[in-house]
C-alpha cells in the first residue's frame, strides 16, 4: 500500500473512531459551502484595510480536489469584493497577487471586476505583487491603483500562448489514426491528431497576436510606458522587481508591511486602522502572510492546486508563463 494510501485511511479510521465515541461535529473535508466570515489580523481603528490573496491559476473552472471542490479563482476573489462593496469601513483593498497567469478571459474577467470595485466604491486598490506574479498576474494588477512588488518578485512575461496538445506522433508509433470528415478545410485546424499545416500556423499567430493586442494596449494605456520600454515589454520577457521598476511596470518596491503603510496613506485611513481578511475558517496566530481562506485536512490527497491545472490545461489562449510549453 503506497504510504499515502495508509496515511489517509489511518486519517478515516480516526475520525470515524472519534465521531462514534463522542458526539462532536466533526468535518471530515472542509466545506467551501461556508460563508466567508471578517477575521482582523491586527489593528484596532473602526478603519478597515481588506487584504485578499490571488494565488494560482487564473480560471473560473472549480479547482478540483481528490475528494473536494474549491471554487475558482475568479469566483473567490469576485466573492472577496463583493463582501467588501457592503461595507463602508473599508478604506483600502490590497490584493497579494501570487499568480503565472491563467486563460486570457478569466484574466480579463478579473480585471475588470477589480476595476469596477474600485470605480463604484472610490476604494483605492493597491497590488503587492509576491513570488511569481506573472502574465494574467500582471494584467490583473493593472485595475489597481498603485503596483508595488516585492524584493525578489518575478514578474512581467507580458504576452499570449497558444496551447494545443499533439498526439499524431505518439498515434502513429502505436498504429492509431483518427478519421475525421470536415465540411471546411479549416475545421478541424488545431486538431492534436495530425501536424499543422503553415497556412493553419500563420492564422493562429494572427489570433494570438490579435489577443495580444488587447494585453500591450491596456499596458500603455495604463503604464504610459516610452517606446523603448515598451518595446522591451512586448518581447514578453520576465524581470525582477528592480528591473521593473525601471521599466516602469511597477510603482515602488515595498516589503509587505510598508505596502499596509502605504494603503493607509492613500486612502487617508489611520495607521492603526485593522487589517481584515475574509476566511471560512479561524487560524491560531493568524497574519497577512496566511493565503488561505479555508482549513484543508491535508496536502495532495485533496488539492492538486496549481500542478493540477498545468497537467490539464485544454488547448485555448492564455496570458501565462509556462516555459514548459513554449
């Protein structure tokens, strides 16, 4: 039996010895179907400054577990701001973005989502960008009213891909073909079972750069770049937070507890206002470095999180950095 296989039975066993021996609510699995609730982490002004992690791969698909289904990304964070529309203390929104990115409409989606929040409530909106906040990471930040990054931050790869599995090969070596009749020529372009012909690859590098176009617009727009940084930028290269700073992609590069500071100082809360999270579940010595929103009984036998998404992404259009697929 592999060991976790044991571990997990061993973890069943326990709990169903626990619950016939007393009569406590126990929960097995954790439950997403909870409301988030406000937890302070620190502060005690009536002013408020939300702090809601972005981690992970941008999408509106539930992210499945083994034996568990979390929402999307885009729905928390969307559930995040509007819990926050209903209440007026909240001076200030900081969004901790530790993200590669995710498919090009989940990340537009969340963009603008974050933008309208910020426009209807005047709630200034600062980003702190973490480890990797990259691709569909950046373009999300870009609605914020200030970008900060930390120190050692990835970001940047500001550029579209493409992503199609092929399988003709493999078919081929195992003596499989799949017949496929087609009312165009161009209906099946794309398909995974045969190579791609040069007419098909020059019109899907017109469709990413026409996607594209829409990333590099909201940038200039945005950022207000020079052409020589810009130019640099479209080349879809990473950088360090120095590195981007320089070029403009960002405003300050902040440890995390100056990015409180400098929130308060937008929105004119008082420094002693309380920083809040929204979680389903209360955490012992909790703090703002805590992205979770929900306690989870155990590692891999429940969450495949990001590892998972990569191992399954379908053929689409993407504002992500994966290097393995490029």
């Amino acid at each position: 039996m592999k060991i976790s296989h044991l571990i997990f039975s061993l973890y069943v066993a326990c709990a169903l010895l626990l619950a016939g021996c007393a009569p406590a609510n126990i929960t097995l699995f954790p439950r997403y179907s909870d409301p988030l609730e406000e937890q302070v982490l620190q502060g005690t002004h009536q002013d408020k400054i939300l702090v809601i992690p972005i981690q992970g791969f941008i999408s509106s698909t539930p992210r499945e577990g083994m034996l568990t289904t979390k929402p999307s990304l885009v729905q928390e964070v969307v559930a995040h701001l509007d819990m926050a529309r209903r209440d007026p203390l909240i001076r200030a929104v900081i969004l901790t973005v530790d993200t590669p990115g995710g498919t090009t409409v989940d990340s537009d989606i969340l963009y603008h989502e974050i933008e309208r929040f910020r426009l209807e409530t005047g709630t200034p909106v600062v980003v702190s960008l973490m480890g990797m906040a990259t691709s569909g990471g950046y373009y999300i930040s870009l609605a914020s009213d200030l970008i900060t990054a930390h120190p050692a931050t990835i970001t940047g790869s500001v550029g579209t891909i493409f992503i199609r599995p092929k399988v003709h090969g493999l078919m081929e070596k195992l003596g499989l073909e799949a017949q496929v009749t087609r009312s165009g020529s161009l209906k099946d372009m794309g398909s995974p079972f045969r190579p791609e012909l040069p007419a098909e690859q020059e019109l899907i590098q017109q469709m990413v750069d026409d996607v594209n176009g829409f990333f590099l617009e909201l940038v200039q727009q945005r950022r207000r770049l020079s052409a020589e940084h810009m130019a640099d930028v479209a080349s879809a290269r990473i950088y360090t937070a120095s590195q981007a700073l320089e070029v403009g992609l960002i405003d300050e590069v902040l440890h995390f507890p100056r990015v409180l500071t400098r929130a308060a100082e937008i929105s004119g809360a008082s420094p002693d206002a309380r920083v809040v999270v929204y979680r389903r579940s209360a955490y012992a010595n909790d703090n703002v470095y805590n992205t979770m929103t929900n306690s989870a009984p155990g590692p891999a036998l429940v969450d495949f999180g990001f590892v998972g998404h990569m191992a399954s992404l379908k053929s689409g259009f993407y504002y992500l950095w994966a290097p393995q697929y490029e």
